[in-house]
C-alpha cells in the first residue's frame, strides 16, 4: 500500500497552505470576534479555484476528487476553521447537490458562478431544536404546487453564512401528511420575494461563519428550481451528507494541526526552571500524544477520502475520530499556554471553541457512535 500523495496533491497543499497563511489566518482572529464573514477571501478562493473544487470541468470547475478537497479543508482549517467550514458547506453540499442531482440547465445556471467564486451556496436542513440536523425527520417546512411553481411555507435555523450566501438548497414537504418519503428539494436565490433572513445566532464557535434564521413566507420559486424529482429530498440530503463526510474530519485534523503548531512554539520559548518547557517531560509527553492523535485523525480521514473518491461513501469511523482529536488536541493547547491559553493573546481558546462545533456539525459524536454501532457485529 502506497500512503504517500502524488507530486500533483503535494502542489495542491502547498499552494493552499500558503494562501491560507497569507491570507487567510492572519485576520482570524478579528473575523471570529467580530463574527464576520470576508467575501473578499472567499472571491480569492474563487479566483484560485476552491470555491469550485468539486465543480466539473463543463461547468468551470477544477473536478477534483475527494481526497484532494480534504486536503484543502485540512489547510484553511489550519489558518481558520470558519472559512474551512464555509468552504465545507458551499462545495461539498450546496454545489455537490446540485452537480449529482441538478438538471443540466440548473447546473449551467447555478454551478458556473458558484465555481468561481462570484456566487456563495448555502444548505439548509434544520428546522427547530427537536429536530435540527436530522435528514430523516418530518419537515415542518412545505412546499404547495401551484400552477408552475411551488410556495414554501416555512423556517429554517443554524444557516451557515445565510447573510451573504446567493444560492440556498433547500429541503420542504411537498405531501399532504408530511412524511419523510415526500420530502423535496429547492433552490432558492438570495432576492427572490418571501426570502427573509431572520436572527442572526450568538455561537461559541466557528463564528467566522455566521448563522442566520431565514423565514419562507409565502415565497414562490418555479418548477425549474426543483432539485431533482418531486418526493426525492431525502434521497438527495443522504447521499449529498455521504459524499461529504470525510470534509468535516479534515476540518478537524486541520484546527487539530493549528493547534499543536501553536503550542510546540509557545512552549520552545516559554522557560521553567532554567529551560523551555518543551523540555520538560509533563509538556513533551502531551506534545507527543497530541502528535499522535493528529495522524491517526489524519490516516483515518484520508483513507475515507479515498473511499468516497472510489465511488463508496465515507464512514463514522474518521468523523467521530477526528473530532475527538480536534477538541482533546485543543484543551490540551489550552494546558500548555497555562492562564495566557484562556485570554485571547493566543488563539487556542478559539480552537477550543471551534473544536466543539466541530463535533456537532452535520452529526454529534454520540450519533457517529451509534452508526458504528450498527455495524458491529455483536456476539
């Protein structure tokens, strides 16, 4: 078995990882405490070909696989955690959506300008606190056949960035019962009347990328803004949230990175006892288990990437790993920097605070348990 990346992957990285340094980590810090998102970083990733990183070639997208968009999350992860997550849901669920189900009109329309940056994609699946995040539950949101266009009823909580987001894919009952089988997708462009974006959330982490409530009052799309076939919404939403497991591990290797590149140099330079605590064996050892984790996460979440690049799905397995990793790696951070790792001097508080979102994202680590679960085989 070969695990080293080809000369084509090692460039990738490299460039975004010298990006990501220059551009993107050093306003960080201010984008999170002013829970702000920059458009212009996102139109520079447009320019260098993120933003359609999982677009087709046909629609002027780079067509790159799974393993190399986790190499991209993993280093603007490094730099910001909120801009590797905006990136997460605007490719591997907004635009990968679209690509695998869209008509070829919807992907010429949508996919174009979302590949290169000039439109932003958002997702939107949570619909109150009962049932936020679960694909498979009834849809309090409907969506009324009227004619050539359908009129969606309905709110949707925790959207990602939906104050500066273009394109939204949207998930609505479209049955008179509301079962899970009737439900159906939409997409829905920033402007289109009955849109309204609500509360903005006061979040821990990830604050870089700002949620938003949007309200659906009245709001008519056309047929042609359908995704997919009537009653196919949790068809799209399960196989969208498969193809992208492996994106939220790499997140999480890359803040996990982040922080175990802070803390080496902070304790290389912070002296007790006549010598740099990285000398001394209580910091060492941490060091190393951090180090540890960090390429297990990483082995784990490559070898999912691979998978999903093969045509099979992700698994719990890197997910739930991952982001285990990523918040035990941050705490530990936190230890080494001692009373200055809970100030805002150093950035490790906020690893601390991103770490914790990234365990709840898309699947809480108590339900990537549960999956594994299943699929041991109990004696």
């Amino acid at each position: 078995m070969d695990y080293s990346l080809s000369e084509e992957l090692e460039m990738i990285r490299t460039m975004v990882r010298d990006f990501a340094a220059g551009e993107v980590a050093p306003t960080a810090a201010l984008r999170d405490e002013e829970e702000r998102f920059d458009r212009h970083i996102f139109k520079m990733m447009g320019e260098l070909g993120l933003a359609g990183i999982l677009v087709s070639e046909l629609y002027g997208g780079l067509g790159s696989d799974a393993l190399t968009n986790c190499l991209v999350l993993e280093e603007l992860s490094r730099a910001c955690a909120s801009m590797g997550y905006t990136l997460f849901v605007h490719s591997a669920l907004a635009s990968s959506a679209i690509s695998m189900f869209g008509t070829e009109e919807q992907k010429k329309l949508f996919l174009v300008p979302m590949g290169n940056g000039q439109k932003l994609g958002a997702y939107t699946s949570s619909e109150c606190m009962k049932t936020a995040g679960a694909p498979g539950v009834i849809l309090q949101t409907r969506a009324t056949r009227d004619g050539d266009n359908y009129v969606l009823q309905g709110t949707k909580f925790f959207v990602s960035h939906a104050g500066e987001a273009d394109v939204f894919v949207v998930f609505a009952s479209t049955g008179n019962d509301s079962p899970v089988e009737e439900t159906s997708a939409f997409i829905i462009e920033k402007g289109t009347p009955g849109f309204i974006l609500g509360q903005k959330e006061r979040k821990l982490g990830l604050r870089g990328s700002p949620s938003m409530t949007i309200e659906l009052v009245d709001c008519r799309i056309p047929i042609a803004n359908r995704l997919g076939k009537e009653g196919e919404g949790l068809q799209i939403a399960l196989q969208t949230l498969d193809s992208a497991r492996s994106g939220i591990a790499a997140l999480a290797v890359g803040l996990a990175q982040a922080a175990m590149d802070v803390s080496i140099a902070y304790a290389k330079t912070r002296k007790q006892f006549g010598k740099p605590i990285a000398q001394q064996q209580a910091i060492a050892f941490k060091l190393a288990n951090m180090a540890t984790h960090i390429e297990a996460a990483r082995l784990l979440t490559y070898q999912a990437a691979w998978r999903e690049s093969q045509g099979g799905v992700g698994d719990a397995y890197s997910n739930l790993f991952a982001g285990d990793t990523a918040m035990a790696v941050a705490i530990e951070a936190v230890q080494i920097h001692g009373g200055y790792g809970y100030t805002k001097a150093f950035p490790v508080e906020r690893y601390m605070r991103d770490a914790k979102m990234l365990q709840m994202v898309e699947a809480t680590m108590d339900e990537e348990r549960r999956a594994i679960a299943r699929l041991i085989k109990w004696t």
